[in-house]
C-alpha cells in the first residue's frame, strides 16, 4: 500500500476524470469503470466478506466515482453523459453482484477458512496488507481487471482502499467472532448441494396452523420419520388424509366450496412440506385433486360436492396407484423367466409386487437386492421375499460389483421418470444401473423399471444436484445398527476398559472408572479398542471443522442405462416417458 | 345362433386361409395376410353380436398364432385389426354398441378390405419416402426378401434410365438357400430383386453372409427389411440382420429400416433370447445326441424336413435400437424412439 499509493496519484487525474467513463461506456462486459476496479480490489482482500460490507464498499466506491466525471465535466450533463453514467452504474452493479457470487461460495469452501489466517496475521498493518494483498491476488482475477487498476482510476483506488481497509480490517475482526456461528452452520452444509438445504425438516407438531387437520399432522410427523416412506405410499396416504379433510370440512360463510376448499388444501400441503419435501407423485395428485374441485360448480349443495370429491379420491388412487401397479406388476413379472437372477435396489413396492407375483406363478429365480444407508429399506423387501419362499442374497451397496456378476435382470422402483427419460430414485440406484449396463463382462444386463405414470413429471434432469433432496445429516450417524461383538460385555474389553481406567485413575488422579471409561470412549479414534458401540466417531460432528456431512436422497440414472420402463400403459423405451406423461394429464 | 356359427365356422380353416393367401399373393406380407383372414373369417361367420365377434376373432387369432413357427409379424397384423374393432364399435353413433349389428358388420368388413388396400399401397408411400436415402453414385447393401426394399430400391433405380433415375450400385447379402434340405434347385431368397434390379440397369454384387464384414467398406448405406417393429424402436427381422447392424455400427455406415407402419408389434424384446418363439438356433450335441436323431430319422422318414424347414428359412433375430439410424415408413421417417410414440398413438 506505502508503495502503491504513491503510484496511484499520478495517473489518476488524467485516467480518473476522462478515462474511466469512457472506458466503462466502450465495454460493459469488461467492467473498468472505478467502482468495479475497488470493488474487485476490495473483494480480493476479504474474499469472504459478508454482502452489507460489500455493498458498503461499493457504494463508497460509486460515491468516489461520481465527483470523477463531475470534474471533468462540471455541472451540466449531456443525456449522452447520463447514459454513460447509468451504465457505469449498471457494470458496476454487476460487477458487485458478480462479486458476492463469488465471495459466496469461498466463504464455505476450506480457502475461506485459510484466507482470515492471513489477514488477521496481517491485521495490525491494516491498510498496507489491504492494498497488497490486492495486487498479489489480483492476477488471479484475470489480466482485464489488472490492467484496469493499472490504468483506471488509481487515486479512488487508494482512497477506497484504504476506506476499505478500515471496513476490512473491523470485519475481519467480527468475522473471527461475531459472525462465526452462522458461518460454522454455513459450514455444515455441503457447498455443491448448498441451494438444496431449505429449512430444517419440522420435528414437531408445534406451531402448524390451527387449520391443520389431525390427519395430516399425524401424516406429516409419519413421512418425516420415513415410517410412511415411498413415493407411491406417500401420494396414497396423502390422498387419504386429505379425504379425510375434506369430509371434516365445511364451507365457511360467505364463500364457496370450490374458491375455499383449495386454499384450506394449501395450508395442509404447506404442513406436509415443510415435515418433508413433496414427492413427484404427491405433486402430480395434487394438482389433479385441485382441478377437480375447481371443476365443481360452485352451485353445487356441499355434501354432494365433498362425495364427489371423496370418489374422486378413491378413484384416483385406484386407476392410477393400485391397478396400476396390478398391471405393472403383472406385465412386468412376464420379464422374469425360469434360472433368472434379479437384482434390484433398496425397498419398492412394486418391484416387491412383481417378484411375488412371479413367484406365485411358479417361476424359479433368485433374488439379490442390494440396499443401502441409512434407510436400510431393501431388509423388509428381504424379509418379505423370504418369508414367501423366494432365494434371497442381501447385500449392500459397495457389493453391487459382486451381485451384477450373477445378475441376468435388473428391476428398479421410481421416485419420478423426468421428461428427458431420465429415472430419478433413491439414491444409489445410478450406481446399480451403471454396474448393469457397463459390467466388465461384455453381455450388458437389461435394467427395467417399474413406474406408475402418476410418477411422470414434466421437469427435466440433467444431473442430481439441481433437483434433489437432502435429508438429516444426522441420520448417517444415529443408524448404528452393528451389534459388535467385541462390544461392551466382552470380557476382554472390560478389563480392556479397566486397564484404561487404572491408567486415567493413576496418571490423572481422582477420576471416577466410569469417568475414565467414558473418557476412553472419546478417545477411541486414537485407542482403536472398542467404544464404537458406545458413540461413533462422527458424533459430535458439528462443532468439528473441516467436517461435512452429506445424507442426499436421490439421483439420477441416465436414459441410456434404462432399457425399459414399464408402466400401466405398457412397456415403453425411456424416451417415450414425454409422450406418456402428456397423454395421461390430458385424458 | 351360436350352434350355427360354430358350424360355420368350422369348414373355414383360419390357418389354411393364412397360408393360401400368403402363397397366393407373393407381394403379400404376414399382418396383411392374417387381417385378410380375419375379414374372411368374418365374412364367413355370421355372428350377430359384437362379443360373439370378438370371441370368435379372439379364438381364430390365438389358433392361428399357435399354428404359424413364427407368429411375431403375424401377430401385428392381428392385434391392429383387434384394436381396430374395439375402436370402432366403442364410437357412439350408429356403428356403436347400439346401433344395427348388420350394418357394423357391413361397415367393419369394408373397412377391413379398404385397410388390406391402402396396407398394399403403403409400400409405394415408403419407396417414395425412402428414395432420397438412395443418393446418385452410392452403393447400397441390403440383404434376405424384403418385397419393401425391392420396391424402394426399383423406384429409386427409376423407368428405364429416366432424368429421375439414381445411379447407384447394390451389393446384396445372400443366404443359402431355403430350405436346403430339399435339394439345391431352390435359389436364394432374393434372386428375384437381384434379377430385377439388373434388368432395370443397376449393377448388383452379390456376396455370401460371411463377406459383410468384408465388402461393408465399399458400401455407403445399409437398407433392410423387417419382420416387425417392436416397441423400443428395435427390429425384429431374419436372421442376420443384428449382425449387419451391429457391423454397419462398428464402421459408421447408416443403417435404415424399411418397413410398413402396419408391422409395428406390442413386443418389448430385452435381447435377443427374449423373443416370444422358440428357436433352436443354437443346438449343442454331443455324438450321441446326433446318433439318436439318426436312428429317429430313419424310423420316420416323413417328418424331419418340417422339422428341418423352419429352423433354417424362418429364424430371426432382434436388432437393438441403438444400432438403427433412422425407420422409413409409411408414416414418414422415423427415428427408433419415434417407434413408440406412434404405437402409443395407435393404441390410446
């Protein structure tokens, strides 16, 4: 900066007056004008400065860009110098957007953790630091910014640095302390998937809306807890709550059934979706349950509506939920032939559905599903299969390699098909249908889905970051279900643990067994002995930094690795999922 | 009246009907024949109630696929005018459930020949179609009978050199002949288009199954036929095919199918042991085995050339979508995905 700012004077009266309008006017796209110059200088020095400080910087760096072109030409001002001037205050607008986008995500990323290192180190030289600490980043940001301080505006440059130093320099201070708490939880959520987490998942009935009916605040707690879990159960029950609400409903005074009944319906689905995230199919059900009250007269007496209605419901979960998946299963369980090994991914229900059915006409397969954290939810599809008389291999996910070898079909469940013919499901099912498709072995394994078209969405998935869902990071710590046996009762770890204790008793004095005990267990990342079973390693993972959690829900298996989609309205290639959709919202 | 239709009905042998149209007209094609039989079995039959015909109809489909070695192409042609029955008496209106039967009838069998009639014409639509794919200076490979491709491909060659004749070359793929059993005097399929084609001036190489991989290199197009469209957009089609495509495949040549709109098939084969006939293609022996059958050959000598015959003329195989370029039918040019949509299309 002692060496900077000498520099900076003398060009400034020629490049600060003339130069920097003009260049902002001749291109918007390279930002030059003075304000982008500092804030970029000023971005540099604290790359992960919050929004407000940015915005202060930038207007101190407007409000010093604006006397600039008043110097050179004094009070009146052309409608062309207007226009120049609301330009530069467009670029430099952008250019501040621009550079919170990028302050975002390097305030998350580890770089961000490192960058405040150096700049409290460099914290008592607080201007100095400011200015060179720009220009040793600064080629980092591209040759046109360069030379844009070079060229532009240096003398604002050192003003609005060192004001910028000033404000840096504070916020440094509170970035350390004050604002370190909502930092840590930024912390904690994984930065790719950063726009997935929304508001914590609802863990109460506290505070639902008083309209909220019992049915679905019951519903809500069950799907958040995955006791109602899987895409068609939940449309299903769903359904039936809300059958339940509408017969609990009666019309206000002064409004109509089909006006009022869709905005109580929202408060319900408002509930639902802040217990969890709708799925594709709850969507899909909705909105046909919406058109068809909007499509009541509103003439009609209530009790002849809310039948309706009720019919509506039940035969919207027939066509589409319970014969369908008959059909499905039924057309579906032609694929499986006598010697076949079916492999399939976690729980669905209709691929439960077909395996039954194809066993009860006597076909002679094996089954192999492969399952996987935290949900577990291919053990009930074990069990059940089991229990029915079928061969079952249960294995989890890291054995896709060994349980493809075997496989002769491959039968997955859906949470949604997307309009690019693309299977959006439980997460881990990519990974199934890659190992089927690109199996080392040559013969490819065909990959047939099951899908009810009320699953069929209009959206498009490229990849399964943009859409998905993302569940309690803490949910990879609490399903511990391994019983050890070299857990707590074994012998050998008891006196393990009383070994450990002497150790505590003699070295630390007055510690209590069950103190050192529990010490023990803490230290079991190091000791290696046994305290697994008492806590994971992963508890406690929140106040550890550089330690991210990432419990994701879904993702997206590419059309080319889909052989087939059977649905209700016959076997279809993934490509024909459009077309489907398009004809079953119409009819 | 249900005694009465049954008598009736008796004397007329769907499947002898199915063979004597397929041998008498040579242009015919599988489904046209089977609809063709069934409007015959309709006109025979007088049914007088609209679940009594689609009973029969029904019956006559089922025996007759059970009949046929091969009832793939067959059964598009018979579920099409199934679906095409239950469409039109499901129409309100006079031709609906509760108008005269008499007068469905009538109309059901008129509608039956007009369909036979634009299913015939359909193949001039497709060469029509289809002979912008055949560009002056290019060589054509194409193999087996299809009576689509030689059409196309006669069309393209034009009237006798005319200002809108094509000049290109056409390298055919022929198998051995049919049924070998009953000696070498039959040709290969094929012969006949060869002979046809060079009588129209387009000089025709003709080169064994084994000299694909080998002569695909100077070929710039692969036009075949097909048995059947299925679902996925996939083919399936005489035996041979899949290898041809997967070739042309491995060197970048375009494949096009040829084929009416009216093979289109409810069938979603996985591959190629997922087809719904037997075929034993692949037969393994061990000198025992081919003992046993000798001395059963020798005990009834009658039998075995109709064991023999389907196996070596009737086999197919499927070809995957991915490895087809584009469909040219009656409907346009489709690609493979496009299959599905216009099944779809035709079935809701």
């Amino acid at each position: 900066m002692t060496s900077s700012t000498p520099t900076a004077p003398s060009p400034s009266p020629a490049a600060a007056g003339a130069a920097a309008p003009t260049t902002s006017t001749a291109s918007t796209a390279s930002p030059s004008s003075k304000p982008t110059k500092q804030q970029s200088s000023s971005q540099s020095q604290k790359p992960s400065k919050p929004a407000n400080k940015s915005k202060d910087a930038a207007t101190s760096g407007t409000a010093a860009g604006a006397p600039a072109p008043a110097d050179g030409a004094p009070a009146q001002l052309t409608p062309a110098e207007l226009k120049k001037r609301a330009k530069a205050e467009k670029a430099a607008r952008r250019a501040r957007e621009r550079a919170e986008r990028e302050s975002g995500p390097a305030g998350g990323a580890p770089a961000g953790a490192a960058t405040p290192g150096k700049k409290d180190g460099s914290g008592s030289a607080a201007g100095s630091t400011g200015g060179g600490g720009g220009s040793k980043q600064l080629p980092r940001r591209g040759s046109a910014q360069n030379t844009s301080q070079n060229g532009g505006g240096g003398s604002v440059s050192g003003t609005g640095a060192a004001a910028a130093g000033g404000l840096e320099k504070s916020g440094g201070g509170s970035w350390g302390s004050g604002e370190s708490k909502s930092k840590k939880a930024d912390d904690k959520n994984v930065a790719v998937f950063g726009h997935l987490y929304g508001q914590q998942r609802r863990t109460t009935v506290a505070g639902a809306g008083k309209e909220v009916h019992p049915a679905v605040l019951a519903l809500g707690l069950q799907m958040r807890d995955y006791v109602v879990c899987g895409s068609s159960a939940r449309c299903v029950a769903t359904l039936l709550a809300f059958k339940r609400v509408i017969e609990a409903y009666t019309t206000p005074m002064g409004t109509s059934l089909p006006r009022h009944l869709t905005t109580y319906l929202s408060h319900q689905i408002t509930y639902l979706s802040t217990c969890r995230p709708l799925s594709i199919s709850q969507g899909n059900a909705i909105r046909a349950l919406k058109l068809a009250i909007s499509s009541i007269d509103p003439s009609t007496p209530e009790a002849e509506a809310k039948a309706f209605l009720g019919e509506f419901i039940d035969s919207f979960i027939r066509e589409k939920i319970t014969v369908a998946d008959q059909v499905i299963a039924s057309s579906a369980a032609q694929k499986i032939q006598d010697g076949d090994v079916i492999v399939t991914f976690a729980g669905s229900s209709i691929v439960k559905q077909t395996l039954l059915l194809a066993h009860k006409q006597g076909k002679k397969f094996r089954v192999s599903i492969i399952d996987s954290r935290p949900l577990f939810e291919g053990k009930s599809l074990a069990r059940t299969l089991a229990n029915a008389g079928l061969d079952v291999q249960y294995s989890l996910v890291h054995g896709i390699s060994h349980a493809i070898k075997a496989a002769s079909k491959v039968f997955l469940g859906a949470h949604a098909m997307t309009s690019n013919g693309r299977l959006y499901s439980r997460v881990g099912t990519a990974l199934v249908a890659m190992s089927a498709k690109e199996r080392a072995g040559g013969v490819e394994v065909p990959v047939i889905v099951c899908c009810e078209t009320v699953k069929f969405t209009d959206r498009v998935a490229l990849d399964s970051i943009v859409v998905n869902e993302i569940a309690d990071a803490d949910e990879l710590i609490t399903a511990e279900p391994m019983q050890q046996l070299t857990g707590l009762p074994d012998p050998a770890a008891v006196t393990a643990s009383a070994a450990d204790a002497k150790k505590g008793g003699g070295g630390g004095g007055g510690k209590s067994a069950a103190a050192a005990a529990a010490a023990a267990a803490n230290a079991a990342a190091e000791s290696n002995t046994l305290a697994q079973s008492v806590s994971s390693p992963l508890t406690g993972w929140k106040e550890s930094a550089n330690l991210q959690l990432l419990n994701i829900m879904y993702d997206v298996t590419p059309a080319e690795y889909v052989d087939m989609v059977v649905t209700e309205m016959g076997s279809l290639p993934p490509s024909a999922v459009p077309i489907v959709h398009r004809m079953s919202t119409n009819l | 009246m249900a005694a009465a239709t049954s008598t009736s009905a008796k004397p007329f042998d769907i499947v002898a009907t199915y063979n004597e149209l397929l041998r008498s007209d040579p242009d015919l094609t599988m489904p046209i024949a089977a609809i063709e039989a069934l409007v015959l079995l309709l006109t025979h039959s007088p049914s007088s109630t609209i679940s009594e015909t689609l009973d029969l109809l029904e019956k006559s489909t089922a025996h007759l696929k059970q009949s046929i070695p091969n009832p793939i192409g067959l059964s598009a042609g018979t579920d099409l005018f199934q679906r095409y029955l239950i469409t039109t008496l499901q129409r309100p209106g006079q031709l609906g459930p509760a108008g005269d039967f008499n007068a469905i009838r009538a109309h059901l069998l008129s509608n039956g020949r007009l369909f036979i009639r634009r299913a015939k014409e359909s193949r001039d639509k497709i060469a029509a179609f289809g002979r912008g794919f055949v560009r002056d200076g290019s060589t054509v490979l194409t193999n087996g009978g299809s009576r689509v491709v030689a059409s196309l491909l006669q069309q393209a060659a034009g009237e006798k050199g005319g200002p809108s004749a094509v000049r290109f070359r056409v390298i055919y793929v022929l198998s051995p002949a049919k049924g070998d059993v009953e000696g070498s005097s039959a040709e290969p399929e094929g012969m006949e288009t060869v002979r046809a084609l060079r009588e129209k001036g387009v000089p025709v190489a003709t080169i064994p199954e084994s000299a694909v991989a080998y002569s695909l290199g100077k070929a710039d197009v692969v036009i075949v036929g097909a048995e059947g469209v299925v679902e996925n957009g996939g083919i399936v089609s005489r035996m041979g095919t899949y290898q041809i495509g997967l070739l042309a495949k491995a060197m970048g040549k375009p494949f096009y199918v040829v084929a009416e709109s009216h093979k289109f098939v409810r069938l979603y084969p996985l591959g190629q042991y997922d087809l719904p006939i037997e075929q034993r293609v692949i037969d393994f022996k061990t000198e025992e085995d081919v003992a046993d059958e000798a001395t059963q050959q020798q005990q009834q000598a009658q039998p075995t050339p109709n064991v023999k015959s389907p196996d070596s003329s009737d086999v197919v195989d499927y070809t995957p979508p991915h490895l087809i370029s584009a469909l040219i039918t009656d409907s346009g040019v489709l690609t493979p995905s496009a299959v599905s949509e216009e099944l779809i299309k035709i079935w809701f």
